[in-house]
C-alpha cells in the first residue's frame, strides 16, 4: 500500500491549465486573477468582501492589527488549534489568554470563555478567536451575543471550515466565514486545506471599513490615491498612511485557489462520506474513546478518534505507510507560552483530549481500498 496521509491535495489538469494561463499572461502578481479569486471566495462564503493574502497567518496579523490589539490587551482563544491562532495576539503585543475546550465538540467551550470575561473586571479582553476546529463551526451567534455583552471583538479562525456551516437559532445556515457574526474571518490554502493554492489565505468580513484598512495594511499601508497622484504632479506618486506588510498572494496562487473553489463542495461532499464511513465503521468498537461527530455543517478537514494508547497506535500506523496526526498539542503547552507562564493542568479538558486525539486519513480523493486499509490495520493493532 502506498503512503496514506492525513490529508492532501487534488490537483486537476484544470488546475494546472489556469496556473499555466496566468504563467503565460502580464501578470505573475497584483493582476486581475486575485479580484476574480476574492469576489468568487466572497460569494462562496456569503459574505461582502474577501481579501487574498499570502497565509492564513498573515490573515490573523493582519486582523489583529485591523482590530487593534495593543500591549496590554487580552485575547481569548482555545489551546487546541495551529499555534497561529494565538500568535497573532503576540505579533501584536497582546495577551492570549485561553478557555478550556468541550470534550464533546473538541471545540473551545463558551461557559468558559463567559467565566473569564466575568472575571476580568478591568476590562482587559477586547477579543475572541474561536477556531472552527477539524471544520466544525462554533455557534457564532452565542459567541456574538456574549461578545456584545462584554464589549469584546470576534475573529473567526475557519481555516478548516470553508463551506462548512451552523445552524442559527431561527434554522438559518450561517456559513463560515459569512460575516454575519464574527467581525473578520481568516481561512487558509495550505496543501493539506480543502482549497489548496501552494501557500495561501483570504479575509472576509461584512465591514466596509476593515475591509479598507485591511487592503491598505496588505500592501505597506500605502494607499493608492490617484487624484493625489494628480495633485503632486508625478506619474509614480503613493502615499504610506501607516505601517504595513507585503502580504499578497501572487496570481499563480490565485488561480489555482480559484480553480480550487470551483470544486471545492464536490470535495465536501466526499469529506462526508469519508466521515459517515469512519462513524459507522467505528459505532461499535470499544477501544474508541470518541470521535468526530456527525454534524450537518461539519466540513471536515479533520476526521478525530480518541484512544487509549495514541503514541503506540501513531507509531504502528505509521510502520504500516498510514501517517496519521495528532492535531493539536496544546497551544499553552509550547516552550514559547509555558515561559509567559502556562504549564501543565492549567486546562484538564484540552490536555486530555490531547493525549489521546489523532486526525485519520480525510481527503477527497481517499480510495475506498484505502479508507478499508486504514480502519482494518486499527483493528489489527488492538486485536494483537
Ligand atoms: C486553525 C488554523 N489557523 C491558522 C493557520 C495558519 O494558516 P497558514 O498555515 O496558511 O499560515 C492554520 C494552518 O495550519 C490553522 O490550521
């Protein structure tokens, strides 16, 4: 059996044809491929405005700056997510401050993040960055009420739910992403993403002015004036407002992340069923402690069990050319986080969850042999 990841890419000849057209054009960056990317992206999400940027990361920095974060600030977020969710806080001078996850949803638990926000009587959290772990979405609009009661801001980490969706409490499906709640959105198109661009992010947001700031901040803070161009008498004129970032996509991954998107809900459709698979397959075996549930609007990017012996069963797997995951350790556990003072037990749910999770195979083009492979070499590993 050839290596089985956890995730991958599924690159079409259509894909490589648009990457060739934009190869052969005027335009290698800042052509017109990133406008037809971020409008396209803006109506898969439903919401107003996306912007193209060069990660996911520099879609977090560049909302934390948006949202403006200072030294002194407090941003709540969950341990268990990519370290990026948190770091955007530091980039900023800002402190994270995390919340206990549910070990149902493995999602970051919103009693907890009210007890902080009830403890913090200086007013220090401005924010909160729910992640929409393994591709399920949060209930943004419990997250927006609690915000409004506190003051606070919301950033929508959805790098794993591009097309996933909740249900809101009148039964309207809130995409990821859509801007409805949260005041930004960031997602990723890294490889092992459903839209995968080589590296690659987008912003998205229903607020005209972030949407402006945003622009100015991904290209230096230099704005594009054209009657000042006029006015100064020069051809090649630009003005720096503040101090920004080169964080552009080019135009070759923005034609192959738009290329993506064209496909990007027959590839949710395959996630599912992949995931029903692993929910059946799985129903009756004792030696799993839980799983990813199946939830209408989960996009799953990640399918999760949890098991007793993780490290060994990694291991096995991996001898056997399945290279399974452990998506996350905890973000307070990093060297980085325990020097500002985190440490161990500081969050039982989410360390828990972390000793036994492990992220199966998931991908669109996962061959049924190979989906049968996985879960038969599982079985074999507890029945030894
Ligand atoms: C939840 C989450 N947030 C942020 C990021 C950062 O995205 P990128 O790798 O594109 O910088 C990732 C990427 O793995 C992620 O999984």
């Amino acid at each position: 059996m050839k290596k089985i990841p956890y995730g991958r890419q599924n690159i079409t000849k259509e894909d490589i044809s648009s990457v060739v057209r934009v190869l052969e054009s005027d335009w290698l960056t800042q052509g017109p491929s990133i406008k037809i990317f971020e409008d396209a992206f803006a109506n898969y999400v439903s919401s107003k405005y996306a912007i193209a940027v060069s990660n996911g990361t520099a879609a977090l920095h560049l909302n934390a700056m948006a949202m403006g974060i200072k030294p002194g600030d407090k941003v709540i977020t969950t341990p268990i997510t990519f370290v990026a969710s948190a770091n955007c806080v530091r980039y900023c001078g800002g402190e994270v401050v995390f919340a206990d996850i549910d070990p149902d949803s493995y999602l970051i638990d919103i009693n907890n993040v009210r007890e902080l926000l009830e403890k913090d009587t200086k007013g220090e959290i401005k924010g909160i960055i729910p992640v929409n772990l393994a591709g399920q979405s949060v209930d943004m609009e419990a997250f927006r009420k609690l915000a409004d009661e506190f003051g606070c801001w919301i950033i929508e980490d959805a790098c794993h739910s591009p097309g996933g969706y909740f249900e809101n409490s009148v039964g309207d499906k809130i995409k990821s992403g859509s801007g409805k709640y949260a005041d930004l959105a960031i997602f990723s198109f890294h490889p092992v993403k459903h839209i995968a661009a080589g590296e690659g992010g987008m912003i998205t947001t229903n607020d005209e002015s972030l949407y402006k700031k945003i622009l100015n901040l991904r290209t230096h803070g230099i704005q594009q004036d054209y009657s000042k161009r006029i006015y100064n008498n020069s051809v090649w004129y630009y003005e720096m407002q503040e101090l920004g970032f080169n964080y552009r996509l080019t135009d070759i991954q923005a034609a192959l992340g738009n290329s993506q998107l064209q496909r990007a809900d027959e590839g949710l459709n395959k996630r599912k069923r992949i995931a029903k698979m692993y929910n059946e397959y799985f129903k009756d075996k004792n030696y799993i402690k839980g799983h990813s549930k199946f939830v209408e609007g989960h996009a799953y990017h990640l399918y999760i069990i949890e098991v007793d012996n993780r490290d060994e069963l990694l291991l096995y797997l991996r001898g056997k050319n399945i290279f399974v995951q452990a998506h996350y350790i905890p973000v307070h556990l990093m060297p980085y986080y325990r020097y500002r003072g985190w440490k161990e037990n500081d969050f039982p749910k989410a360390e828990n969850y972390y000793s036994k999770c492990m992220s199966l195979p998931i991908y669109p083009t996962l061959k049924d042999d190979e989906f049968n492979y996985v879960t038969e070499t599982i079985d074999n590993f507890f029945l030894r």
